[in-house]
C-alpha cells in the first residue's frame, strides 16, 4: 500500500462518513435485515419519544406558571383515559421533580420505540412470508402493534385493548393506501 493510500484514509472528512452511511443504508449492523430494521426503528421513535414527553412537560410547567388552568388532567397518549401529568411533580424538591420527569420520558420513549419497532419488524416479516406488502400487511401489524401499545398504560382493560388496535389496524391501513396519492 502507498503513503498516498494510507494518507486517504486518515483524511476522511465528516461529510465522506455522511455519505458512506447513507450507502450502507443505516446506523446498526445486527447481521439480518429485520433486526437491523427493528433495532434503527425503536433508536429513532424513542428519540422522538422523549422530544415529545420533555416538550410536553415543559408546555405544561409553563401554563402553570403562568396561572392558567390545567389541572383537569391531561389526555393519556395510548387510552384516551385522563390522568395526572406527573403526580411527583410538585414541587416539593427540584430532585423529586426531576426524577418525576426523567420517569416518565423513559416510559414514553420505550412506548415510542416499542410501537415503531414492533411495527417494522410485523410489516417487514408479513412482506417477506407473503411477497407483497399492502394495506392487509400494515392493518394487521397495526392491530398487533395497537394492542402491545395498549398493553403498555396503566389498569388496561380488555375495551381499551381492542380498542387501540382496531385504531391501529385502520391508521397503518389508511396510511399504507394513501401513500401513493401524496
């Protein structure tokens, strides 16, 4: 090997990393595409998750301090069901605070994750043992996904189960068709 090889090699640039990983086409190698399907999947939505949990917490944390009036409760994400946003959160210690909210965007983010990559992996599977991927696949990965999803909140009852994934079932299902149209 040259000096001038070598020397390429170690003056790979950011932007060279960018594009290598766009060609290798994603962050984990777990040795089989459903796995590394699964596996980007949860990564991804449990990021997005936690956004969205943190974010959440902050709008609220500041409608209170502003003096308006939020202390109906707050709509669960998975049950439709009301509940206190966080019943640790309140003040008493700024460590109870924060560890009240870091509770509650773990949970969130292992909904998240547990959602998309549960949802990857059904579809990618359906589509491999039936060699074709439509809205049949995706309404029964979201009937499944809906129903763990459901699975996950707190005092789940057997109306909320079915209800979440005949939600699920028609989301992926109305997706999945008009995907095309858009």
């Amino acid at each position: 090997m040259t000096s001038s090889g070598s020397s390429n090699l170690e003056t790979r640039s950011l932007l060279d990393e960018i594009r290598s990983y766009n060609k290798t086409g994603g962050l984990l190698d777990l040795g089989h595409p459903l796995l590394n399907r699964v596996a980007e999947s949860f990564v991804k939505a449990a990021g997005i998750g936690a956004a969205q949990a943190v974010s959440r917490e902050a709008y609220f944390i500041t409608l209170d301090s502003t003096g308006f009036d939020s202390s109906g409760g707050v709509v669960s994400d998975v049950t439709g069901t009301k509940k206190q946003r966080l019943p640790d959160f309140k003040g008493e210690t700024n460590r109870k605070s924060l560890e009240a909210m870091v509770k509650n965007t773990g949970k969130e983010s292992l909904q998240w994750g547990m959602a998309a990559g549960m949802y990857s992996g059904l579809t990618y599977g359906l589509r491999e043992a039936r060699g074709a991927h439509d809205w049949k696949n995706s309404a029964v990965a979201g009937a499944i996904t809906g129903a763990a999803l459901a699975l996950t909140s707190d005092d789940t009852s057997h109306e909320q189960v079915v209800q979440c994934a005949i939600t699920g079932a028609a989301i992926s299902a109305a997706a999945n068709m008009l995907t095309g149209i858009f």
